[in-house]
C-alpha cells in the first residue's frame, strides 16, 4: 500500500489544520488506517487509530482535541487537529493496519509546526 500524507504546516498555538492521507489500492476499506507522528529525537508514535469498522482510538496526549475519519469512496483518511500545542510539533505519516502490523511505505509524512 502506498500512502501520500498531506496538510501540513505552520500553526500557531490554538489553531487547527486537517491532513489528509492518500492511499493506493482497492482493499483500503478493509484495513484499519492510523495516524503517527515523530517529533525530533523522539519515536514515531501512534496518534489516532481508526478500524475498518470504525471504531477509534487515540493517544492520551490528543484525545479530546483531534478526530480520525475516513472516506472509503476516496480512499483517505483525514485527521483534524484542533486546539494545537506547540508539543504537536512533529512529522506525521499515516499507515495501514493495526500498530505493530503496518503494512505501507512510511514515505515523507508531512510536517507540523505549531508556533507558541
């Protein structure tokens, strides 16, 4: 599976923005899609995770300020980031399949940057 991750950018503390990742294939409705991000000097970590049945699940640090869904028509999943911090500061890639499990190409991801 091949995975485009867009939106990225500069921010700042208190503002939103909504990436958007691409994905390749025709199986994508039957993959759970998560969102992860790695800051400097840090491991990638799981964001928001969302089941091919819909069910999600997040990271305690965003839970209650972002919002994983999906759109199988289009074969992409969106994450809307409200309320940001300066600790969201990160590159943020999505994958298919469950944590551990992933089963595309990390690729770029796309970089976040919230500004106090």
């Amino acid at each position: 599976v091949q995975l485009q991750a867009s939106g990225g950018g500069l921010v700042q503390a208190g503002g939103s923005l909504r990436l958007s990742c691409a994905a390749s294939g025709s199986r994508f409705s039957l993959y759970a899609m998560g969102w992860y991000r790695q800051a400097p000097g840090k491991q990638r970590g799981l964001v928001a995770l969302m089941t091919r049945a819909g069910s999600t699940t997040y990271a305690d640090s965003v839970e209650g300020r972002f919002t994983i869904s999906r759109d199988n028509a289009k074969n992409t999943v969106y994450l809307q980031m409200n309320s940001l911090k300066p600790e969201d500061t990160a590159v943020y890639y999505c994958n298919a399949g469950l944590p551990g499990q992933v089963i595309g190409d990390w690729g770029q991801g796309t970089q976040v940057t919230v500004s106090s």
